[in-house]
C-alpha cells in the first residue's frame, strides 16, 4: 500500500521542536498554576499543552519513519494544525482574562499554618467582591501563560 506523505523541509521539524518547547513550558507555568490555585483556564491550557505535543508527535514520527508511514494522512495533520491554532487561541484569550481579573490590591490580616503539607491559610476582611488572592510571581506566571500561548498560536 502506497500512502501520500507530504515532503516536509527541515525547517519545519524545527519550527514544530519549538512548537514542542513552547507547549512544555506553557504546560510547567500552568502546572505551577494549578499547585496554588485551581483555576478552570488552568486545565484548559494543561489539555491543550498535552494535545498540541501528542499531535506534532505525530506529525512528525509519521511523515519521517517510513515504518509508520502508513498512519500518516495530511488531512489529519491539516485539521490537527487548524484546531490547534483554534485552541491555542482560546487558550491565551482564557489565561489573560483570568490574569486581567485580578484588578484588586489585597491585603492579608494574619497568616498561619495548620500543620499539614500546604496547610497554610490567610485571612482578610471580606467585601462584596467576590476574588481571589495572588502575590506578583503569581500573577507573573499567568501573564508569561498567556504571551507564550500566543507565541504557539
């Protein structure tokens, strides 16, 4: 059986390694995230981290192993490439909303620790506004999220 593998430049590889790059860095930066706080926007940048490196395995392994040639199909790897550049799109808009709303100056009354690991709580006077308290590297991890997402875009 014959299958059409598309001849890719030597370029590209690299341009998709970086791809690769970008998608682990943004993947450590939301884990990061998630470890503090559990934010939605999070495991939406972690899932599509995950996808993005699994599809440009695939690309990649099956237009350059000739063994695996046979599951290569270069509709697959054009509709991976457009939802992709979809859901990266959705992902920067997602984790830049996030760090946009983040708009208050906190701050914290007391601080203790109830003994357990990441058992550390604060407290603070409640007002109406319903938020969530981040310090600056936080807040700079969610920022870096959001500009790298859109890099991989």
């Amino acid at each position: 059986m014959t299958t059409q593998v598309l001849a890719v430049p030597q370029w590209l590889i690299v341009l998709r390694g970086i791809q690769v790059l970008l998608s682990i860095i943004v993947l450590g930066i939301s884990c990061y995230g998630v470890y503090w706080a559990t934010f939605s926007e999070y495991g939406f940048s972690i899932f599509v981290s995950l996808v993005t490196i699994i599809l440009v395995l695939y690309d990649v392994l099956t237009s350059k192993i000739s063994k695996w040639a046979v599951a290569y199909n270069y509709w697959a790897v054009l509709a991976f490439d457009i939802f992709g550049v979809i859901f990266w799109l959705a992902t920067m808009a997602s984790v830049a909303a996030l760090r946009a709303s983040f708009i208050y100056t906190t701050y914290v009354n007391g601080c203790g620790h109830s003994g357990d690991i990441g058992g550390g709580y604060c407290w603070k006077k409640r007002d109406l506004a319903k938020r969530a308290i981040a310090g600056d590297g936080y807040l700079a991890a969610m920022s870096a999220a959001a500009g790298i997402s859109g890099l991989n875009l």
